[in-house]
C-alpha cells in the first residue's frame, strides 16, 4: 500500500545532508518506522506550512525502505 493515488506528477529531488543531519533523519525515520525520504518529504511540507497536524500523522506509508547507512 504506499501513498494514495493521485493526479499529480511527483517531481524528484537531489539534496546533499552533511553527516550529522543525515544520521538525525535516519534515526527519527527508524524511530517511526517510516522511511528517510518519508521525514524529508513531511519536512518540506512543514516548512512550507502545508502538513496536517503533527509531524508523524497517521499518513504514513504502510512499509519502510531500508536506509542507507
């Protein structure tokens, strides 16, 4: 099951972390059991002030990918 279908076209994003950063979004996305790119996503839309609620709304996908480490 993963994100519902919609019209819209997903774009793709590159984006360089330093270190730090990077072990911070695979560790909240290891605690919530949803993927790194899960958190970057919901972090954008926060940061452009369109997310629901909290930060872990129930919207999560069904599984999670395995981060690189």
């Amino acid at each position: 099951m993963g994100r519902p279908k919609t019209d819209k076209h997903p774009a793709r994003l590159t984006v360089t972390l330093d270190e730090e950063d990077y072990k911070e979004v695979c560790a909240r996305a290891e605690r919530n059991d949803v993927s790194a790119a899960w958190v970057i996503r919901r972090a954008v839309q926060d940061y452009l002030g369109r997310s629901s609620s909290s930060v872990m709304s129930s919207k999560k996908p069904a599984g999670r990918l395995e981060s690189r480490k």
